[in-house]
C-alpha cells in the first residue's frame, strides 16, 4: 500500500530543521541560479529520505534566489554533502552567484487569531 505524505502546517511547532539559502546571483544570473538550485533540490526529494519540502524563490529585483528547505534533522545536511553528486551540482552555483545557508531548527509558529474581534 503507498502512503503519499502531504506537506501541510501545523498548529504547534514540530521538531523540523530548517535549510536556508539565499543565493545571490551575478549581475543577469538569477534565472540560471534558480535553475540550478532547483536542479539540486530535485535530486534530494527524488533521493534522500531525510528531504521534507522546498520552497524555492526569486526576488522581484531580479537579485536573489532563495531555497527555504524542510528537513528531519540538522544531520541530514552532512549527508547530503556526503553525496558527490549532490556537491557536483551545489557548486555550479558558485559560476553564477554566491550564496550564504543557514540551518535553524523551529522554535516558534505563529499563526494568526481570525474571527476574533479586535
């Protein structure tokens, strides 16, 4: 029997890590630099069981891109740098940007109050 999981939110934080990685793009680079990181995160969904959900995005100024990634644990990220593949792919970002990323785990989620008088 397949279970197809859902990606959905929450109404109290879960023990989710979370990738951050904004991607500066050379001057005329950013639709390359999207399609590169998006190259690289399709490969760890299709791959490593630790891959949660990803939300990848430009900037409207045309100047940045950024993968704000779900994953289960802070070691997922050593294993997919373990991958050669994977790091193949990661460092064509390096011909059309620079890039800074960040691991942070939940420590809050806030959602709005609706339907409550103010």
């Amino acid at each position: 029997m397949d279970i197809k999981l859902l990606a959905g939110f929450a109404n109290a934080p879960e023990p989710t890590t979370f990738i951050v990685n904004v991607i500066h793009a050379h001057p005329g680079k950013q639709d390359e630099a999207f399609r590169i990181i998006q190259d690289v995160v399709h490969y760890v969904a299709q791959r490593k069981a630790g891959f949660l959900w990803s939300n990848l995005a430009k900037s409207t100024d045309g100047l940045t891109v950024v993968n704000i990634e779900a994953i289960q644990g802070a070691g997922n990220v050593d294993e997919f740098f373990s991958d050669p593949v994977f790091v193949e792919k990661f460092r064509k970002l390096d011909d059309v940007s620079t890039s800074e990323f960040h691991t942070y785990t939940v420590g809050d989620l806030v959602l709005p109050k609706l339907g409550e008088a103010g």
